[in-house]
C-alpha cells in the first residue's frame, strides 16, 4: 500500500482508511502520510453498487443457491454428513467460487460450525441446517437453509410456523427510510 501511494504521488497526502490502524501502519513507512479514519464514509460509499457489481452479486448467490441444493441432494438418510460439505465444496469449485465457511449439520449437531472430523449418519425426520458462505470473483455469498429428510416432528411444524410468522411480519415493517435500531 506505501509503494502504491508513492507511486500515485499520495505520500504526503491525507488518505482516509476502513481501518485506522491500518492507516498508521503505512504512516510508519511513509512518515509524512495524514492517515483518516473513514470508515464510516467508506461504508456509505460501498452501499452503492454499480449494475456490474450487482450482476456478480446475483452470481454468487445462484451459485451458492446451487451448491446447497446439490448437498441437500447428498443429504439422505444413513449418508455420512461428511458428504453433504464436500457436495458443497465441489459444485463451489465447478463453478470457479470459492468456499469461505459452511456452518451446520443434521440434527443435534445442526448448530455451529460443521464437525466432518466425527463422522455420524444423517437421520430421517431431523434438520438439517446449511449457513454456507462463498467468495466469487470478490464477493461474498451467503445463504442458509434448513431442511428435512422425511417428515418433520410436529415439534419442528411450529418452530417453522413461528419463524415464518415472525419473517412476515417483518416484511410488513420493511419499507423506505425505516430504522432499523432505536
């Protein structure tokens, strides 16, 4: 980043960073450098998108859309989980992204982050919860979806009513201008 700066006659400038330390790391090299914190108008900043920017956004979602879709096809009863993950990864990879995290599991290990090492079979009737992250040419994707193999317990029926009613009642608060914090 010093050499970049030199080179664009920045040295002695006064340049804003999302990262202040940061900002006063390069200082350390180029002594006469006015590092800013901006990271508050750089997030303003990236909020804006341009069509090209939204087009590969849109990719990496249908990709990572794809790539849960293919380990949910894995995901059959007696199968070892460990196979759902690298269904994941593989179409991932087919499709020239890159997996970042892939959070989940089947049933009582449905929560936190994915335990391939223990290997245990995907049970009927269980959930089976993805939180599946991927890169793409500079982008993140992230999506996650729970499912079931079979059918749900009646307990898992009114989970699903619960947050369902809760998501469209959000939907009804969801317009122009409202805050999201108080």
């Amino acid at each position: 980043v010093a050499r970049a700066l030199r080179r664009m006659g920045l040295a002695h400038a006064r340049v804003g960073f999302d990262d202040i330390r940061f900002g006063l790391l390069v200082q350390a090299i180029l002594k006469n450098l006015q590092p800013v914190d901006a990271a508050e108008l750089l997030v303003r900043i990236r909020l804006v998108k341009s069509a090209e920017e939204i087009t590969l956004m849109r990719r990496a979602a249908t990709i990572n859309q794809g790539a849960v879709e293919a380990a949910i096809a894995t995901a059959k009863t007696g199968v070892p989980w460990s196979e759902v993950p690298r269904a994941w990864r593989q179409h991932l990879l087919s499709q020239k992204a890159r997996p970042f995290s892939l959070l989940g599991g089947a049933g009582a290990k449905a929560a936190g982050p994915l335990r391939t090492s223990v290997p245990y079979a995907i049970e009927p009737g269980v959930p089976i919860a993805f939180d599946a992250m991927l890169t793409y040419r500079g982008y993140f994707g992230d999506l996650q979806r729970t499912c079931v193999i079979g059918d749900p317990s009646p307990k898992l029926k009114r989970y699903w009513a619960a947050v369902q009613a809760g998501v469209l009642a959000t939907y009804e608060k969801i317009a122009p201008d409202v805050q999201t914090a108080t």
